[in-house]
C-alpha cells in the first residue's frame, strides 16, 4: 500500500498545489479497500508507506525541495499543514485505507520504498516473495518501488484498478513497460480477480474461524464479534441456546463466561471444505457462576466438541457447536 497519503489524494493536499487534479487518484480508494479487505481476510502480511520528511527537512535533498512552485513546496504550509512533513494532517493515509493494529508503517523519504528504510528486512523476516502492490503514483512511487522490489529478487502483481496517476497516460504506460517483455519488472492484474482467488484459498476461510477463537472466545473481546461474525449470522449452540446477529452470539457467549470466567477453547484439528469449516475442540474451564440453574461449584471442566461454520466474504454466517453438553452438567453435578 504506497503513499495512500492526504497530501496526494486530497484537496488542499500537495498534489493539488502542484496543479494536478486529485480525483484522478481518488478513483482507487473503493477498489483497494476491497482488496485490502480481502488482504486482511485472508490473513496476508499487509504494508503501509508514507512519503515524508522530518520537521527541519534534514532528509530532504535540495533538488526535490526546488520542486514546485514558491510557497508551494515541500515543508511550506498547505491546508493540510505544511506539505509532505511528517505528524502533518496531509502526511498521513486517508482514513478509508488505515493501518489496522499491528500492520507496519514504513515512513519513507524517497520515491522508492526500499531507499532509506527497513522495508526489506520486514518483508524477509515474514518470509514473503511475492507483493501484491497497490497506491499512487503509477509512474513515480508504485513503479520506484516495483523496480527497486525486482531488483531484490521479489516477485510483484501491480492492481491496475488499485493504482493511479495524475495523468492517464502515464498511468497506461507505465503498467506496460512494467508487464512489457513478459514481465521485465512484475505483473500487471485487476484486483477483482485477485480477491476471488484469496476468497477461495483454504486459508482464507479458515483464518476468521481460528480468529473467532483466539480473539472472540478466549480473549473475550468484544468488538472481535461485531468484525468476525456476518450481520445475519445464524448461531446454534445447546450449551447457549440459538442466537441470531453478533449481538445475539455475544450475549450468548457472555452468559457462558459468565459461569465460566477462565473459558478457553483448545482447537484440535481444523478441516475445511469449500466455504464450510468443521473444527474439533476442546472446552476448559472452572465453575464460578451459577449455569442452567446450577450454583457455582468451582469444579474444573473439560469437555470435547466439534463446530461446523460457513465462510462467506471473510465473515462467519453460520456457527452450530456440537459438544458434550450432557457431560459438562454431570461434571458440575446438575441435575439432568
């Protein structure tokens, strides 16, 4: 994700200063929150950059400080703050494409994302070679970046509905050179097609399904559910009873932690089938609430299960848990 900056896609922003229209650049932001959605989905490595200086311009060659016009140069005050200086409200990725938590920033002073930063060293140390590349502009920081990434022996896929130029025609040429000869510098795909096949990669049905235990019901929270779950999910579960909704499931789920504070769910094995999931588990947990009109007891539990799910669009639509309901009400002493 290259220079997804205000002060590029923006009005008021640099590249508006410079006299360029900013709608031109404008037109990638609903396709790349597709992909970066899909990106997400299915669990990929994704990369924000952010082209931009320190206050006092120390890394700023004079030659690209020479360029623009007087009083609309790099470090000169905008209305997005003072132009391509980083912390300024211009400088930084516009909302709709967001860093999520955890994805890195890599804050760069050049065109090239590879110059003067440890991008490679984050790549090589998720083991990745192959960069799916999105953000403007085509013919300046993408095709920098895709030259600089060839180079160092990455493979690259440029989205062409998911980068832009200030002019057209530089956009379409440059996408040729890079795919010319077979792809002397990488690929050029539409994001489209790159997002039915994520949709369709085994990992990527199964990620929300291991992110729903891990995030959801053991570490409990809360806003996992709304993120994970599909608006009209369909959840059935003879411990909880049905629900319907994120909001259902976690009223649903709260009522069981509740009895059990200490919840945690082990997966054991995890096999997938088109967009259904089937995982056996194992549930763990102590008695300190009262559960189906049993006082708490403080007796350790543990009972084994399996749940089906269906994956659609990175989102859980359907959730029915098997388990051994009848063998955690004996393990509490319930009566049955």
């Amino acid at each position: 994700m290259i220079d997804m900056q205000g002060d590029f896609l923006l009005p008021g922003g640099f590249g508006e200063a410079l006299g360029n229209d900013v709608r031109e650049l404008q037109r990638t932001v609903a396709p790349t929150r597709a992909a970066l959605d899909a990106a997400r989905a299915a669990g990929l490595l994704v990369v924000h950059t952010r082209e931009g200086h320190r206050p006092d311009l120390s890394d700023c060659p004079p030659a690209k400080r020479a360029h623009g016009h007087e009083g609309l140069r790099i470090g000169d005050l905008g209305p997005r703050g003072r132009f391509l200086v980083r912390g300024e409200a211009g400088w930084d990725i516009v909302p709709e494409l967001a860093p999520a938590p955890g994805e890195p920033v890599i804050d760069k002073p050049g065109k090239g994302a590879f110059h003067a930063t440890d991008l490679e060293a984050v790549l090589r140390n998720h083991a990745i070679e192959v960069l799916l590349v999105a953000g403007v502009t085509t013919e300046v920081c993408v095709q920098t970046t895709v030259r600089e990434a060839n180079d160092r022996g990455f493979r690259c896929l440029v989205l062409a509905d998911c980068v832009a130029s200030y002019f057209p025609e530089y956009h379409r040429i440059t996408l040729d050179m890079i795919a010319a000869q077979g792809g002397i510098a990488g690929s050029v795909g539409e994001s489209a097609d790159v997002i039915a096949a994520l949709a369709g990669a085994p990992e990527a049905i199964e990620r929300p399904v291991l992110r729903f235990y891990d995030e959801a019901l053991n570490a409990g929270r809360e806003d996992a559910f709304t993120e994970l779950l599909a608006p009209d999910v369909a959840y059935y579960n003879p411990a909880t009873g049905t629900a319907r909704g994120p909001g259902g499931v976690l009223a649903a789920i709260r009522g069981l932690r509740a009895a059990f504070p200490d919840l945690r769910y082990t997966v054991e094995d995890l096999v997938v089938d088109g967009d259904r999931v089937a995982a056996r588990f194992t549930l763990r947990g102590t008695h300190h609430g009262p559960f189906r009109g049993q006082a708490a007891t403080g007796r350790s539990v543990e009972v084994g299960g399996s749940t089906h799910y269906r994956v659609a669009g990175g989102k859980l639509t359907e959730v029915r848990v098997f388990a051994d309901f009848l063998g955690l009400m004996r393990q509490i002493d319930a009566e049955l």
